[in-house]
C-alpha cells in the first residue's frame, strides 16, 4: 500500500467523502502497522466498536500531522517493501502509537444536563423563577425539574414530586403544563397549587385564579376544567376526580390557644410574620424570610386577616395570594 494513497484516503476522510471501502481500506492498512509499544495491539482488539474510535482519533491525529509538513502532496510514491515505505511505516507507527495513547485516556466532556432540578428538604420551602417569568414555590420534602430552556419550545412543561404552588406568567402561544405520577395540569396564566406526595393517597390542586385542565395519565378521559377557588383531588386508587370549594383564609378563627398580642413596637417583620400565622392558623410564604429584620411598628389588635394584607399591600406596594389558608407575598417588604 503507497504511502500517497493513504494519505489521500485520510484527506478524503477528514472531508467527509470516503465510502465504506476506503474506510474499511484505512483501518486494514492500519492493521498493517507494527508497534514497538507494549499492549497497543492487544488494548485495540479488547473491544470491536471501542477499537474503531480509538482508530478514527489516530487517523485524524496522523492527517493533522501530515498537514503540517511543507506539502504534502509531495509524499512519493514508494515501492512496497522499499527501504522508504518501512521508513514510513515505522514513523506512521510511531505517530499512531502516540496518538493511540491520547486518544486511550481521552474522555470527552460530559454533555450538560438540559434539565434544572430544585429540591427541598423536609423543612424548607425554595422560591423559584423559572426562565418565563412564572414563580414556583417549592413546599418541603419536593421536587421539581424543568428544561433551562423553558419557554423555547412549542410548551412549557415542568415535572413536580410533592408540591408546590405555581404563579404561572400568562402566555396563550405556550400553555404550561405540570407533569406528576399521575395527572398533567395544563394551564396558560393562572396560579395554583398542587399536592402530589407519593405517600399521599391522591392527588390536590387547588385554582386560586385563572383556569386549569387536569388529565389523568390512566384515563382515557375528558380532562377536568378548574375554576377558581375550587380544588380537585385526584384518587390514586380509585382513579376518580372529586371537586369541591376552596374556603375563604381571610376571616379571623376563633382560637382556643392564649390570645395571640397584635401590637409591635419597631420588632422585626419576621415577628410580625409570626404571629400573623399563630393568630389566623395560616402560613405566609415569603422570599428570604430570615433576611426581613427590618423594624415594624403598628397596632394590629382589632384588624382581621383581609385587613391585614390589604395594610401590607397598601404600605409597602407588595403583592398578596390567598388560597385556603396559605399566604403568598410577592415584592419587597425591607426596602433599603
């Protein structure tokens, strides 16, 4: 076989124009090459389709470096079993040789994940802003994954374990849909919150506004409209869709704890936050919490919940969710 041939053929190669009998001619005259390395052979045929990589590298490696000569098309043709073609062949082994072994421990980088996954513990919840613009909250002991390029395609889907509540930036082109063992949620602008604990015995999504269509995955069904202040609980066993209605979280309860003391004089908002809950048996959700030690002053004694928020709203310009008896605060309370 003539040294310019070769290198022709591993010219074609690279270009992408060798038919499978030239490659196949390549890898036999690569098989002709003798190796002063211990084990070369013997790592090559340990394994047919690992092999051929390992071959492909070193032809690419042996056409770069026969590219850096002065011409290359100035190779000679050479008589097979000349003085030369060993000469050749034995340059060509070396190279081979040492690109055998870059190419042996070469690992290619590890393709990225597309997927994000957040995930909590049993004691913590995680304010999210996915990549549109919609914010998730993610309960305790939850998790969910979506693609870091939501919004790029046709939907936006998201996989959720456990629950979480969704504030979903309206976008008719892109419907939202949230995926969970056992139902799709699909939505195009709404907020909304969805329990789907693998312990639990089904499946809750509560609709605080906008609308909602809910599909089992076991059921060849109609999906399920949603309207606001309704909550569907889906039976796993049953494989059945309940609805009822939401109760209202903005009239005080009667408590039969000690009552809960209203009145603050320049405490930190996280206090404030704190009896709130212990007074109206709610639970506020609120970015950075531990991070609100700004000073709150206000005598709250005679308000109820809805007065409350509204005082919130009003006074810092922040933005309140009720659903049930969970409280969801958007914007900034402490302002610098």
């Amino acid at each position: 076989m003539l040294p310019e041939r070769i290198t022709k053929l591993l010219q074609k190669r690279e270009n992408g124009r060798c038919s499978p009998e030239e490659l196949e001619e390549l890898h036999q005259w690569f098989d002709t090459l003798t190796f002063r390395e211990a084990g070369i052979k013997a790592a090559l045929t340990d394994d047919e389709k690992r092999a051929r990589q390992l071959k492909d590298r070193i032809f690419s490696g042996i056409h770069s470096r026969l590219t850096q000569l002065p011409d290359t098309n100035l190779v000679p043709e050479v008589v097979p079993g000349s003085g030369r073609t060993l000469q050749w062949l034995s340059a060509a082994a070396a190279v081979a040789g040492l690109l055998f072994f870059a190419a042996l421990h070469y690992r290619p980088a590890p393709t990225p994940d597309p997927m994000v996954t957040v995930a909590t513990s049993d004691t913590e919840a995680i304010k999210i802003q996915l990549p549109d613009s919609s914010v998730v909250w993610v309960k305790t002991g939850s998790r969910i994954r979506y693609d870091q390029q939501l919004g790029q395609g046709p939907y936006r889907e998201l996989f959720l374990e456990g629950e979480a509540f969704f504030d979903i930036s309206h976008n008719p082109d892109k419907p939202f849909i949230v995926h969970t063992g056992d139902i799709d949620i699909r939505v195009l602008g709404t907020s909304f919150n969805v329990r789907s604990y693998d312990k639990d015995p089904s499946v809750e999504t509560s609709l605080l506004t906008g609308k909602v269509s809910i599909s089992s995955k076991k059921q060849d069904a109609p999906p399920l409209i949603l309207a606001p202040n309704q909550r569907a609980i889906y039976s796993k066993t049953a494989q059945t869709m309940e609805v009822n209605t939401l109760v209202p979280a903005a009239a005080p309860k009667e408590l039969t704890a000690p009552r809960v003391r209203m009145v603050f004089d320049e405490e930190p908002f996280t206090a404030v936050l704190d009896q709130i809950e212990k007074k109206f048996d709610v639970k506020i959700y609120i970015d950075n919490r531990e991070a609100l030690i700004c000073p709150f002053t206000a005598d709250l004694e005679k308000e109820n919940l809805a007065e409350i928020i509204n005082l919130l709203k009003d006074v810092n310009g922040v933005t309140c969710s009720l659903y049930g008896s969970e409280i969801y605060i958007e914007g900034t309370i402490c302002h610098p």
